[in-house]
C-alpha cells in the first residue's frame, strides 16, 4: 500500500498518481538544473580536451596552436573556444549577414573598397572577393543568367604629401598592395593609387602645396587630424564618381567605432554620432558602407594569422590629441575586459538613425525590402515627412536645422566666409577654424572648391525647402499686408 506522505523514508512503494502539483513541479525543476548542470560539464570537457564548441570535432585555435608552436597568440577569446574552421565561418557570416540585412550589394553594383593596407581593409578586401567569386560561380551555373555579378575595385589614398613616409618605402608598399589585389582570383579588380591632394582640380605640385596651406592654418592637432579623415572621404568619393562605383566599402571595425564613439562624445558631437556608426551612410554622393562593424580588431588579426593573409603597414603613425587619449583609454579598457569595446559599440548604435542611414530606394526589390524592415525596426519616418537636413561645410556632419541660421552666400552671389563658419558644427568651430576673422577668409580660401560648392548647394536647398515651408504665410506681390 502506497503512503501519502511526502515527507516518508521509509522506502514504501508510492503510487504516480499521489504525487502533487507541487512535488512533480519540483521534480522538473531539479531535471532541468541536472540537463544544465550536464551540459556545462560537457562544455567544460570540450574546453579541457581543446576541442571546438560548435563542431564538437576538431581542436581549438589554441590546442592547435600548442601542439605546433607552443600557443602563440590564440590562448583567449575565441581562439580557446572554436577551431579555425568553425572561427572563420562566424566572422564571414558577420559580414555576409550584414551585406545582405542591409541591403549594401546588390547585382548591379560596382563596389570601391577602401584599402589602407592594414588588417581591417584587408579582412574586408578578402570577404568582398569571397562574396564575388560565389556571385561569379552562381552566375556562371545559371541558365537565364538574370542576375549579373557586381563589380569590385580597390583604392589607395596616398597620403604622402601629408605624412613623413620615404618615397621608396611608400613605392614598396603600393607594389606590395598592387601583388595582392591581382593575386586574388578572377574576376578581375582595378587598383587605384590616387594621392590625398587630388581634391584640388591643380597641378600635383601646387596642390600639394594648398593642401599643406590649408593644414599649416589649423593650430589644434585634434582638428587637423580630423580635417584630414574627412579629405581621405572626399578622396575616395572623387575615386568612385570618376570610375563609375555606386557604393564604397569600408573596413571600420567594432574597436575604431568604439573609439569614434568616445571621440565624438568628448568633441561635443553628439547629435550627428548616430551618423556615422549604423550600417550604411547615404548622406554622400556615393552611399558609404560598414559591414565589418560587428567585427573586433583581435578577431581579425586572428583571421589575418590563420590564413596568412598579407597586411601592409604604410600610415600607421601615433594619434594625437583627444583621439590619441581615447585610442589609449580604449586600450586600457579592453585589457581589462575584453568585450569592452563591443559593449560601448552596441551601446551606441541604439541612438536613433537618420534618414540617410539607409539605402536609398530604386528600382532593386532587395534594397526595397531591406529599406522598409529597418525602417519598421528603428521606427524611422519616410524622407519626405522630415525637415530638411543640413550638413556642417567642413566635416558634413549633420545639424540641427536651428543651427543653420546664418546664409553663406552673399547677394552678390560670393562666398560669405563668415556664413560659413557660422554654418559650421561647434567642434569644428573650436578645433578647425581659425578664430581671428582674416585668417578665417584665408582659410576658407583654400579649401578645395569641391567643399565650397558644396556648401553652397547645401545652403541654397535649405533656403529653398524652408521657404516651401513657409509659402502659405507668405504675403504675394499684389498684396499689401493690411
């Protein structure tokens, strides 16, 4: 006979059907606690045996490692955790998950990647050749070939005439670059090498010596560097409207987000942060894209070791000033944990987007329904149904359309020096411009006429789109306003 106690230990038979609501959830529980206990163990073993957690088969990066050379540099992270096989399929999914949920290749595109050399340019240059090379055996396994395969090409901005590179390791260097990029499989890639100068429509020489002009004029270090980021974009934007490309690729990874992030709090750029760290960057003539943003440094330089792909170290100098603290402290922070640079990027990127952080819409179904799921995600409204967005003169970042108060054109149609500086963002106020008003003319006089004219346009568009605005409280010339 079965007893109806639960607390008996006497070892009698207990019938199923005694046991209580309560009891039987408490069975479950203890199932459930055993099941994770069980599991952790297994994943504890599968640590201890160095083999991989998601193949179950083959040995870690680090076991590997140890068995051959001792170790090397792939004792933490996910090098202790997965095989290379295993390794590289995650990082290659990160930026194929991020092409294709963004909409930033399409079959019709013609890709410039920008290519500094070192192991971000160089981990994006390999995934985009990847990408293609699969677009190109898919292409060429289809009947109706409907589809065609997009274009890639790779471009280098030489900014010798800017930093204290010999000429002989600088000609080394390109070559290497140029082996690399004819070294990767068909189909075929065009290598630019255009210099930083190239933004001024003159003669190498003379504009080699406006571009130091200009530079010699800014006396904050941070605000030359940051000046010179921007004329490396406008470089590569020159590239790629000159040569036919529709999107520029960049290698920005989670770690220089995650300093970009700090930079731009310091530098009182809050507003346009959002900007420049999301997915896709619309607010140029030529769509800017980042599909390595999910992606760390030290991942990539494990990627780079493993399948021995060659970095060239060209304009590697030291940061200064505020970013150079940043750099540092950023550094610092991630020695001490190492998921700290992902925690600042995800952190940011829950900043509401603009409206040119997507892909402009056209005639691709892709890039249609890309557009509208992260328009549903963000809650982000058409561009019609925006204000006008203005952009600062000298880092085009966008502002807020109380700030553009001030027209930079004068009656007479001249460029009004002081309107531009007023137009301007406060950080490149207080660490660009020069304050004394004669050197301000001087200074915008030398900046290249592609940025002028583009202010210009800038301004008359707002002038237009707020009088568009205002039209139905405008008095007509036949009324006299009684």
């Amino acid at each position: 006979m079965a007893c109806n106690s639960g607390t008996c230990q006497s070892g009698c038979y207990r019938d199923d059907s005694s046991i209580g609501a309560e009891e039987s959830l408490l069975l479950t529980k203890k199932t459930e606690v055993s099941n994770e206990v069980v599991n952790s163990r297994r994943s504890t073993e599968h640590l201890d045996d160095g083999i991989c957690l998601k193949c179950k088969v083959n040995r870690t990066i680090a076991a590997a490692a140890a068995a051959t050379d001792g170790g090397g540099d792939f004792g933490g992270g996910d090098g202790g955790r997965f095989c290379a096989d295993c390794f590289r399929s995650n990082l290659f999914g990160k930026f194929r998950l991020a092409v294709t949920a963004n909409a930033m290749i399409s079959p019709s595109d013609n890709v410039l990647v920008a290519f500094s050399g070192g192991t971000c340019s160089r981990v994006a240059l390999q995934f985009t050749h990847e990408m293609q090379s699969k677009a190109q055996k898919n292409y060429d396994a289809s009947r109706d070939r409907a589809l065609p395969v997009f274009g890639v090409g790779v471009a280098f901005i030489d900014e010798n005439a800017i930093s204290a590179v010999s000429s002989d390791n600088l000609d080394r260097a390109v070559e290497e670059m140029k082996f690399i990029v004819s070294d990767l499989a068909p189909p075929v890639k065009q290598f630019h090498v255009v210099p930083t100068e190239a933004i001024y429509s003159l003669k190498a020489g003379d504009a080699k010596d406006r571009l130091n002009e200009l530079i010699n004029t800014v006396n904050d270090v941070t605000g030359k560097e940051d000046l010179l980021e921007h004329f490396l974009m406008l470089s590569l934007q020159k590239i790629a409207i000159e040569n036919g490309y529709t999107k520029i690729l960049l290698g920005t990874c989670t770690s220089r987000i995650a300093c970009h992030v700090l930079e731009a709090t310091v530098k009182g750029r809050g507003y346009s942060l959002a900007a420049d760290i999301q997915y896709v960057d619309a607010r140029w003539k030529i769509p800017v894209v980042l599909p390595l943003r999910d992606c760390p440094i030290h991942e990539l330089n494990m990627l780079c070791s493993l399948d021995s792909l060659k970095t060239v170290e060209v304009f590697n100098g030291t940061r200064a000033g505020i970013n150079g603290l940043i750099s540092s402290f950023v550094k610092l922070l991630q020695e001490e944990n190492p998921s700290r640079e992902s925690t600042i990027m995800r952190t940011a990127v829950k900043l509401t987007p603009f409206h040119f952080n997507r892909m402009p819409e056209d005639n691709d179904y892709n890039g249609q329904v890309a557009s509208r799921r992260r328009q549903k995600k963000y809650n982000l409204k058409t561009k019609d149904s925006l204000p006008p967005e203005s952009f600062c003169p000298i880092c085009n970042s966008p502002l807020k359309i109380s700030n553009f108060g001030t027209s930079i054109n004068f009656d007479n149609g001249k460029t009004n020096p002081n309107g531009i500086g007023a137009a301007c963002c406060a950080s490149c106020q207080f660490q660009v411009l020069p304050n004394d008003p004669s050197s301000l003319e001087y200074f915008i006089s030398l900046l290249p006429p592609s940025m002028v004219s583009e202010a210009e346009d800038g301004d008359r568009l707002i002038q237009r789109q707020l009088r568009e605005q205002i039209e139905d409280c405008l008095l007509s010339d036949n009324e006299d306003g009684t």
